[in-house]
C-alpha cells in the first residue's frame, strides 16, 4: 500500500507531498498505524480531514452605556497612609 507524506517533518526520510510505500516506513523502523493516527501520513489518493472552526455569530451586538466619572478638586492632605 503507498501513503503520502502530509506532515511539516521529515517521514522516513521523505519529505510533505513525497509518496512511500508500507515497505519504505517498516524497514526505516517506523510504524504504519502510528503515522496515520498520528496525521504524518495519508493513505495515498486520499484527502485528509479536515477539523470544522466554530465562529459565533451575532444579529446585533449588545449596547454598551456609557459611564462618566466626576473628578472632585478636594484632596485629602491627611492621609497618614497604612497603618
């Protein structure tokens, strides 16, 4: 069976996109069924899957008030600090 290479790393000395056989990764010492499961590797002719994104969605976005801070001209000068 051949399998093609879909991982950014090197696979029994192949390279994304290269093509190798059950054969090429067993003598390289490596292990079929970890490879798939592992996504490094696809069976040959097959596309692989690909994870759905959730992205929320909103009618309208909810209103936000405004708040306004008033600023006093009195300052304490008898703040002795923690005690």
């Amino acid at each position: 069976m051949e399998y093609e290479v879909v991982s950014t790393k090197k696979v029994c000395g192949k390279i994304n996109g290269e093509r190798l056989t059950e054969f090429d990764i067993i003598s390289s010492g490596g292990n079929v069924e970890f490879l798939l499961a592992a996504g490094h590797i696809k069976e040959a002719g097959k596309t692989p899957k690909i994870k759905e994104t959730f992205e929320p969605k909103f009618e309208e976005f909810p209103e936000v008030e405004e708040v306004k801070f008033e600023v006093s001209d009195e300052i304490n000068l008898n703040y002795e600090g923690d005690k």
